[in-house]
C-alpha cells in the first residue's frame, strides 16, 4: 500500500503513520477513481484519488468544497483533508466513511423515496451564493445535441460496415434526436432558477445509514445546475432506470418534491419533462459510443458478448433507452420496448 497515503492520513488525524491500517475498496464498474479505506485510532476514513486527466483540476475541488458546504445538512461524510499535488499519486480528497449500506440496485419503498425527495429539497434551497459550475455546465444543450448527433452517427457508420441489424436501429436513434431539436429550443426560451445540485444522481450514491436517515456520497460533480436536468438524470439513470415504475415516481418522489419546489420554481417541471425526452437519447449515444470503443479494439471486441451495463444485458438497456426516447412525453414505454424486443445493437456473440 502506498506510504504517501498513510503519511496524509497521519496528517489529517495527528497519529503516527505507522499507526494507520489501509486497505484498497474494490471497485465498481463504473467507477473513474480509486478509493482506499484507512483506519486511524477509532477514525474509519475513505481516501478517493483522482484518476481521469480531464478531472484531475476541479473535481476534487468541487467534491471537497461540496463536502464542507453540505457539512451543516447532515448528508454526506464530513470533510477531512485536501491534497491537490502529490509526485507519485493523483489529487486526493480524505472523508470520514458514511456509515450504512448503499441502495445501489435496490428498490426503494415509497417511503424511502420520500425521504430521497427530502433530502433532494434540503440541497436545492440551500442557498447558492459562491456556488462554482457543476461538472458540464457551461455546456450549452445546442453542444450537448451536436455531440449526442456525432456519437450515433458514428454507430451508424459502424453497424453500416460491420453489423447489418444495427442499421435499422441507427436510422430510428438519429430520427429521434432529430425531433429532440425541438425540446432544446423549448428548454432554451424557459426560464431557469439555478441551484446547488449534487451531480451524478445514481442510487449507488444514496446511503440508507442505521438511524435510518438518508446520505450520499461521490460529490465531484456537483455545483450550480437546472435542478430539472438532476430529476431527469435521477430517473433515467441506468443504474436505477428499471428499478420503478413511472406511478411509483411519481407518487413517492415527485409529489412531495414538486409540493416544496414548484412555488419558487414555476417552470421546473416542464423543464423537468423536456430533459426527460432528451436524456433517453443522451444515455443511448453515450452508451454507444462505449459499445464501439470495446467493438473496434481487439483486445476487447469478446466483452461484447457479455457486456452489461448495470446488471442487464447491454442491448436490452440500450432497447429500452431507445423504447423510452420514442414513447416520450408518455412515460410508459412498453409497447416501443415490445417493437424492438428482437433487435439488437451489437453482436451478443463474437467470434
């Protein structure tokens, strides 16, 4: 294990170094950094180094200024130390470790998603004066269509060359950005009440902690956004998007949200709506364009076999991102998902 590491943890806590227990966490699939556990004295603390170039300057910023901004909420593990430079590691952020056990694939009762919404509620009326940018957000929608445009007409381009039965698959996923042109003029004439959103809203990220309270962690993100792009990030995210049905957001996360929110917000569930129709076609192309990157490097090109992306086979999550993106405005997309059932966007057997 890396002694710097310890040395950081003698740091923050005033005990000799030698006196520090540390241990690597197993990573998730998703997961862009890496995280240790240390045990210093009765501290049991989480170290998260940053590993992504692109993020090696801001994200431990925004997470370590997140950490100390939430401190008062009671939400997220309190901060311990920042480390922005080190000569044999990468940027580090030290929190004391959130007791409890993360929701992950687990699906919340509607009494948990209450208490999701409370917790969501409490984040955006806090106040938002020194906010910096959450991750993305001086993206324009305008850009974000452009390079949603790109990445599905490199599929396209791909299945044309490679995989016949995607080709018909293309052709619909790039009508339906097409019209999605629409919804990104309608969110850029609505008015917009920014406020502190968290970023990164999977359930892997939700901790039920033993009082029985809700918290959440992976903070790199977050910073001043459309709180309407979280909703819709929140309820199509694939690491939750087939847990619940529409009724079941709705009533159990929704309601009480939109109860607090909508008073200082007039436009947020609109808005809210319109991300809905975009976010399908945004989670497909990204999705796609991982699928190529494992397609033409032949080093991966057999993990198309049995790729999944959060638990289900990858061309089923991505059938139903696109049966999701055709039915919108309706949230129940059953009867597009039963159309593409057989169809397939990538080889599920490669030679």
């Amino acid at each position: 294990m890396p002694t710097p590491l310890a040395d950081l943890v003698a740091k923050a806590t005033g005990l000799n170094s030698n006196a520090i227990r540390l241990s690597l966490r197993p990573p998730l699939d998703h997961q862009s950094n890496r995280l240790y556990e240390a045990w210093a004295g009765d501290q049991h603390l989480i170290i998260k180094e940053y590993l992504k170039p692109d993020e090696l300057l801001e994200a431990p910023v925004r997470e370590i200024r997140a950490l100390e901004r939430v401190a008062s909420l009671d939400i997220a593990p309190r901060p311990v130390l920042y480390e922005p430079a080190m000569a044999s590691l990468g940027p580090i952020v030290i929190y004391e470790y959130l007791e409890g056990e993360m929701w992950d694939r687990r699906r919340p009762s509607r009494e948990q998603l209450a208490q999701l919404a409370e917790v969501w509620i409490r984040l955006h009326t806090s106040p938002t004066d020194g906010l910096w940018p959450s991750h993305g957000f001086q993206r324009s929608l305008d850009e974000s269509w452009v390079a949603m445009r790109a990445r599905l007409q490199t599929y396209a381009d791909w299945a044309t060359a490679n995989f016949a039965p995607g080709q018909k698959l293309a052709a619909v996923s790039l009508s339906v950005l097409e019209r999605c042109r629409s919804l990104v003029k309608e969110l850029t004439a609505l008015p917009v009440v920014l406020c502190f959103c968290r970023g990164d809203a999977r359930f892997a990220n939700v901790i039920q902690r033993p009082t029985g309270d809700l918290g959440m962690v992976d903070w790199e993100d977050s910073g001043l956004r459309d709180p309407a792009r979280e909703l819709a990030d929140l309820l199509t995210g694939g690491n939750q998007e087939d847990l619940l049905s529409p009724q079941a957001w709705e009533t159990g996360f929704l309601q009480p949200y939109f109860a607090v929110r909508t008073a200082s917000d007039p436009s947020l569930r609109q808005r809210m709506e319109l991300y809905l129709g975009l976010f399908p076609i945004f989670w497909l192309a990204l999705l796609l364009s991982h699928g190529l990157t494992l397609a033409n490097d032949v080093t991966k090109a057999g993990q198309l076999s049995n790729w999944t992306i959060n638990g289900l086979p990858a061309n089923e999550r991505l059938r139903r991102y696109l049966a999701r993106a055709l039915a919108w405005p309706e949230m129940n997309f059953s009867h597009e998902l039963e159309s593409l059932q057989e169809m397939e966007f990538f080889p599920t057997c490669v030679s």
